[in-house]
C-alpha cells in the first residue's frame, strides 16, 4: 500500500456530490480508513467554490472569503497546508447603497444589525430617530423576539430594533449575502445563536457585539495596528483565491486514495443488503456507505424512492444567480471609492444589482497581481422574489451592458466598455440555500430519517446554512456522528 492511501478495513462508502461538503465527507472517510468513491454530475470540483480565467487572472468564479465567526475553515486550510495563506482583507470598509445615497456600513454588525445604534455610520444611515429608535432595544424584555419557536430575520428586528434598521442596514446585506427578503428567512437558520444571544446579554445589539468578538480569530491583521475593525472585515479569504482550497483538498483526498469520479451524474439509489445500490449512466455503484452531498432538492429527488418519508421535506430550491466580473484598465479607481464594495438596497431605483465588490480594493494580494490601474469587479444578480433583471433577454451581453450601467453609478466613476479588458459571467442556479422560516425544523425531521436509515447521510448548505463556514462545520461534526 502506498503511504497516504486509505487502509483497507472493508469497509466501502460512496459520496455524492463533489462540492465542498462531499470532498470534506471523503476526507473524513477515508480519515477512518474507510474505502471512499466520489461521483459529481460536473466537469468541476467545489461547486460553488470555482474559479474562472479573466483577463489572464486565476479568478474565484464563486466564494471568495469565509466568515471569521469560527475557526472552522481557518483549521481545514491549516490541515491542508495553508495556514500561511490565509488574509484579511483590506481594511477599507463596505457601503450600502441606500435610495437617497450611499452610507457606509457599520463597523461592527451581525447581518447589517448594528452592536451600536448611535455608531456615527448607524446614526449616519438611520437619522436620529431612527437611532433612538434602534437604541430601545436594550430596554426591552429579553422575551421579546426569542420565545416563538420559529421567527424571521424581519420580524425580529423590526420588534427589537424597528423598521429603518430593516430597510436600511438589514435587507441590503441579507439580499447581498443570501438573495432573499429577511421577510423570509429563518433567523436561526442564517444567524445561528443569535436569538440565544439576546437571552444570554439582554439585547440584540448586546448579542450583536457578543457575536462580532468572537469573529476576530482570523482577522486579527487588520486590526493588530489599533484600527477599529471596518464593516466586511470578518471574513478571510486566501492568497491566491479561495478556490486553492479546493485544490488542496482534491490533492489530499487523492493522495488518501479516494477514487474522485467526475461528469458522472447519480441517477437512483436503492438499498440493498449490507449497503446501497448507486446507478450512474451504465454502471451501478455499491457501497455500504452513502454520503448524499448536494442541494436540497436534489438530495430529495434522489433518495425518495429509497426513503419515501423524505418527500414530504423537499425544501424550495435556492435563487439562481448570476456574477458578472469586470477586469477593467481604470486607474482612476485606485482610490477605492466604494472601500472593498457595496451592497444595494433593494428599494434603490435604477440599480439592478444587489452587490458589487471591488475585488482588487478588497484583496491586496490580488491588486499586486493584476498590477497598478487594473482593477477586478464583481457584480452579482438575482434575488429570491424575481428573475435575475439585467440582462433581460440580451443574455450574457445583456448582463454585461447592465454590470457597467450599475458599476458607473454605485462607484461614481463612469465604467465603459472600452475600459474593459476582459469579462465573464457565471451562473449559479439554486446555489444558495433557501433557509425559509421553519427550515430549521424542517433539517431536523430530515436528519431525524436520515439517522434512522441505516448508512446514510445527507450533508451541504441546505442542512448547514449558508457559508463556507457554517458548510464546513457541520460536515465535520455530521460525520463524526455518522462514524461513531
């Protein structure tokens, strides 16, 4: 046997899925000596965590930093080898796009929930009634806001901190960060332990504040000189991009003789004595493991012949959206006017996109690769309540035309095509998992089938919640359980 292959305990699994969630389920197997098969659909591996060539830059077509609010992502790309590349980004800040102009966004704040309602970039964005209003929150009863079972981002903080905390700090960030109105997601789901938190240091601001301390673990260069840590700032990302992960991870897992089986879609599962039956194509897999690894629905659709009861807890699929990146030759962006990037309110008229983020301000790294005056920016599309607007039905060049139209105005400098020196767009359809109110319930019910099936797992954003870190932590402690 060669040295860092799997040993030979008899044992078999099959995953499915070969996005972040599946890799990380295989090499948890193969860690317990356990004989592991990969199959993903695509030509790719990641998922969501791809990269793309523009301009001759190695870009990240998806993900591009992780939350610091644990170390989980921190530990895996230690293991893997890239403790030394992880960084901070650069401490400019983020702004939001408000219908009567741009703010910057607060310092210190959980999903645009401010730790500080009279912070100066609050106080800047909600008026002062609109501070003295977010302030009474520390005034009210802990009860308010964290007694019903199940409970929305909205309603939460509009019963804590009232209505232009919501429109103007909240619905920006959640419809950039997860493509969805606040009206509709489970806070638990997106903001786990917060609710907990209003219980633990009697308010939402207080829980807020709790939360950001806590997310320091990796960002801890951009305030080692005494700075006060900006808006966005508790993420990380990787030099080179957080594609390199998944890179890292590929070689580990083939280095542990995991067979990494790709353009191979899973078409039915059945089970079968001592295991499962996996057909792909022409060829059935056999495993006495199986590990599903893909988003929701899909997950559902494939297991709910094997396992009936799943059905009735197929959740939404996610909103389709599209990423538009620009590598311009734009010099006169090199003052970063816009700080690392800029989230959109989704009443402000004539902008369609939900997000811009200035890749090359964000990253230094990545602003000494692609070199003074060149500047990568990214523009994303498509909120849960409509279709991705900006193309319209010009297709890819239609979102191009849109991408410029929004840049120039969100950055107020005039983006043309003739400063373009490359660009792409990406799409992403369902990737985000949709944590409707009551999805966390609904995970429950899942895991609670799932765990009485013999061998089977399911895991991935849609169990997890969104994010490379919340992805990654769960996995791992998913499979732990699942190898007890």
């Amino acid at each position: 046997m060669n040295a860092g292959t799997q040993p030979d305990t008899g044992r078999t699994a099959l995953v499915v899925g070969g996005g972040i969630s599946g890799l990380l389920a295989a090499r948890e197997l193969a860690g317990a000596g356990i004989s592991t098969t990969v199959l993903e659909a695509g030509d790719d591996w990641g998922g969501c965590v791809g990269s793309h060539v523009v301009a001759g830059l190695i870009l990240d077509s998806g993900a591009e930093s992780f939350a610091t609010r644990s170390t989980a992502v921190a530990d895996l790309a230690a293991e893997l080898g890239l403790a030394g590349k992880i960084v901070a980004p650069h401490p400019g800040g983020a702004w939001v796009q408000l219908p009567d102009g741009p703010r910057e966004l607060p310092k210190t704040g959980v999903l645009g929930i401010p730790a500080n309602p009279w912070d100066p970039e609050v106080r800047r964005s909600l008026g002062f009634m609109g501070s003295l209003r977010a302030s009474l929150d520390k005034y009210l009863p802990s009860a308010v806001g964290t007694t019903a079972d199940v409970t929305s981002v909205s309603a939460l903080v509009r019963a804590r901190m009232g209505k232009r905390v919501l429109e103007r700090l909240v619905e920006p960030v959640v419809g950039g960060v997860h493509s969805a109105d606040p009206g509709l997601l489970d806070v638990d789901m997106v903001a786990p332990g917060l609710r907990a938190g209003i219980r633990e240091h009697g308010s939402l601001a207080a829980a807020v504040a709790a939360q950001r301390r806590g997310s320091t673990t990796c960002t801890e260069a951009s305030t080692a000189s005494g700075q006060q840590t900006k808006a966005g700032s508790a993420v990380a990302g990787l030099e080179g991009g957080m594609h390199t992960l998944i890179s890292a991870l590929v070689a580990d897992l083939r280095q542990r003789g995991v067979t990494l089986v790709s353009g191979t879609r899973a078409d039915s599962v059945a089970r079968a004595a001592g295991g499962w039956n996996v057909s792909a194509g022409d060829r059935t897999y056999d495993a006495g493991l199986l590990v599903v690894a893909l988003d929701g629905p899909s997950a559902v659709d494939l297991l709910q012949d094997a396992v009936p009861d799943l059905a009735a807890h197929r959740p939404d699929r996610g909103p389709d959206v599209k990423l538009v990146t620009l590598v311009v030759d734009l010099p006169e962006l090199d003052r970063r006017p816009r700080g690392t990037g800029i989230l959109v309110a989704p009443q402000t008229a004539g902008i369609q996109a939900k997000a811009l983020t200035h890749a090359t301000a964000k990253w230094d790294w990545l602003a000494r690769q692609a070199g003074p005056g060149t500047h990568v920016l990214r523009l994303s599309y498509g909120r849960r309540e409509g279709t991705v607007p900006a193309g319209g039905t010009g297709g890819d060049r239609g979102l191009f035309d849109g991408a410029l139209r929004d840049a120039s105005a969100l950055l107020t400098v005039p983006v043309t095509g003739d400063d373009v020196v490359d660009w792409d767009v990406v799409g992403w359809r369902g990737a985000l998992p949709f944590a409707a109110v009551g999805h966390r319930q609904r995970v429950a019910k899942v895991r609670s089938l799932c765990a009485g099936t013999e061998g089977l797992l399911l895991v991935g954003g849609w169990l997890s919640g969104n994010g490379l870190a919340a992805v990654v932590a769960d996995t791992r402690q998913q499979l732990s359980t699942f190898l007890q």
